[in-house]
C-alpha cells in the first residue's frame, strides 16, 4: 500500500498539463498574391482552397484553415472561397458577387455568415483575435462583431490536417460565443475559451445581427503542453522515487531472510 501511494505521489509531479505563452498566428501576406490593393485570390490556395500557416513565433505549431459559410435560414454549412489580402484573410461564397463590394470579408450579410474552420496540430486555447472592419452592402453597416466556437469532441480529425468536408452538417450556431466588435478594428481578448484542436471562427451567429464585415488579421492562442516541473519538484520527484527503490530493496531482502 506505501508503495502504490508513493508510486502516485510521483506520477501526479509530472502528469498535470500547462500552457505556453501567447503565440500570434499571422494572416496578413500569408501568400504570394495578396496586396492591400487588389482582391486577388491567393494562387497558392488553389481557387480559395485550404491552406496551412505556422505561427509566428512558435515554428512546431501549425493550423490547416479551410473557408465555410453558413446559410442563415437553416443553418446548414456549405464551402467557400478562402483568400488572402493586405488586411488580412477573408471569405468568399458562391452568392457573393466574386467578393466585390466588400463580400470578399468576413461577414453576415445577404442571407449567409462567413466563417473558418481551424485545424491545429496540437490542442490551443483561443485568446484573441484582430480584426480590419469593412462596410459589407447592402446593409450599409459596418460592425465587426464576431464568433468563436470550441469544436472540441465535436469534429476530430486523423491526422490533425485531414481534408474534411463540413458541407451539408448543421454549424450550430447556439454553441458558438460572441465577440463584441462594436464597430472598430483592432485586438480583442478572448478568455475562458477552453482547449481544442479545432476551432471556428467567423462573424457574428446571431439571428439579430446582420451588420458586419470584417477582415481577420490574427489570431492569438497559448498551446497546451506538458507542464515542466519546477527545480522544487524534481527533487521531490526524485526523492519519490528513491523511496520507492529503498521499498523494493527492502521487500527483496525481506523475502530472502523469509
């Protein structure tokens, strides 16, 4: 019984998971073809298809980004066009006029709402996003407000980049969670978002508001890693363990005398 406790004593010093530090994941120049004067589709993304980034300083973090839409009058999901500009990434769909008058942003106008699937390669915690608003006709508004969701236990892929096809599954627009633009641009934290390896990000989801456009610049998230002890509690750890050496040697001795 001192044995096992001792035993789980050790284990539990190094079990526990932890988070890095705020990594920044770059949209802006993320191919070739963008400029912040034309709306050129990125040729890198093979007409709008997915593409795969490393964040900015973390080079063993990468995320697969694919484009979607969501048709307001009953929520089901079907592809879009990803494309890459000087302000940042943005969503075009097939109703979207070839993305002119602004629709080639992200935005909730005209009966569908733009947004991204994110696939990383290990579990993240969405902190933050940076945001360039853009009036999207023909509602005339110009709001930036947008919606995240943790898509943890919900869509798992394997590998981690798999090629997936949401299109035709319902983007549930209930589970996903507001964040207020109010009309600007710039950096908005996001806390308490959990961890997941899939996450979506889009403008807003709620059947109330129908105003906004934006492009999104960054995202920011702090990866999920194994925690490493501190100087402390590797001499407990080690301690621990030679408490339990000291054990076996002592029930190896006792058996020989016995």
């Amino acid at each position: 019984m001192r044995l096992a406790v001792l035993a789980a004593a050790a284990l539990a010093m190094v079990a526990p998971f932890g988070a890095k530090a705020s990594t920044t994941i770059t949209f802006n120049g993320a191919c070739v073809n963008a400029t912040s004067t034309t709306q050129a589709r990125c040729t890198s993304l093979a007409g709008g298809g997915p593409v795969t980034l490393t964040a900015t300083n973390d080079p063993t973090l990468q995320v697969r980004i694919s484009a979607w839409q969501m048709k307001q009058s009953d929520s089901l999901i079907r592809s879009a066009s990803l494309g890459a500009f000087g302000n940042g990434f943005g969503v075009t769909g097939a109703d979207d006029s070839n993305g002119d008058n602004n629709l080639h942003a992200f935005d909730n106008v005209g009966g569908f709402t733009d947004f991204i699937m994110l696939q990383f390669n290990r579990s993240v915690s969405l902190t933050g996003i940076n945001r360039i608003v853009y009036d999207v006709p023909p509602t005339g508004g110009a709001d930036s407000d947008a919606s995240f969701a943790n898509a943890h236990g919900i869509i798992n892929p394997t590998p981690w980049n798999q090629a997936l096809d949401l299109t035709g599954g319902n983007a549930l627009p209930a589970l996903w969670t507001e964040v207020a633009g109010n009309g600007t641009s710039g950096a908005t934290s996001i806390s308490n978002s959990g961890f997941s390896a899939v996450w979506l990000v889009g403008a807003s989801m709620l059947a109330t508001d129908r105003n906004d456009g934006f492009k999104l610049r960054q995202i920011m998230v702090v990866p999920q890693t194994p925690a490493v002890p501190e100087p402390a509690t590797w001499a407990m750890l080690i301690m621990g363990f030679g408490a339990i050496g000291y054990s076996l040697r002592r029930r190896q001795a006792a058996a020989v005398l016995a």
